[in-house]
C-alpha cells in the first residue's frame, strides 16, 4: 500500500534502504512502525520484538530480519536499547534462560 504519513513514508524509506539489492518477496515483505508512550512508573521488562499475535495463536517466536529504533524523547530514567547475540527460543514454552 502507498505510505498515508510521514512516519509510514520513514518506514518504507528505511525498509528501501535496507533491503536494495537483496532478493525478496513483496508480497511478504515490508515495514510496520508503531508508537510507545511510557510514563516514569511503567515497567517494561527485556523483551524481543515478535509477532505477538503468532505468539498468542500457535506459540511461536517470529521476530524481524530487520529492525530499527528509534527514540523521539528519552526520560532520564529510561533504559537504552540492548542487542544480544542470543537469539530468542523458536517456541513460547522454552525458557528464556541461558548463557548471552
């Protein structure tokens, strides 16, 4: 579909950016973007991004191939971003435990 807004013209601009010249499938392939707004008292615990509604219906961790992020403000109190080499389990029922 043809980006509506500016952040969704960010996102395929990103995306473009990312995957030219590399072999892909259109028709399953793109770029989302969504907002957070976390207050001071919010707990938001180390997490993966992941189709959470894939989670939810057959227990499966599907992550992107490609992600960005992005931060507009940063409370003094937020935690930065981290990257791990460990990757996710496949399956929602396996521990997230484990040597990073």
């Amino acid at each position: 579909a043809k980006p509506k807004t500016a952040l969704e013209r960010l996102a395929l601009q990103i995306f473009a950016h990312h995957a030219a010249g590399a072999e892909y499938d259109p028709s399953r392939s793109g770029a989302e973007w969504w907002t957070v707004v976390i207050d001071d008292t919010d707990d938001v615990g180390l997490h993966w991004d992941r189709d959470y509604d894939l989670q939810a219906d057959q227990g499966l961790l599907l992550h992107p191939h490609l992600a960005t992020v992005t931060y507009l403000a940063c409370p003094a109190a937020a935690a930065p971003t981290l990257v791990l080499e460990r990757p996710s389990p496949l399956l929602a029922t396996e521990p997230l435990s484990g040597p990073v």
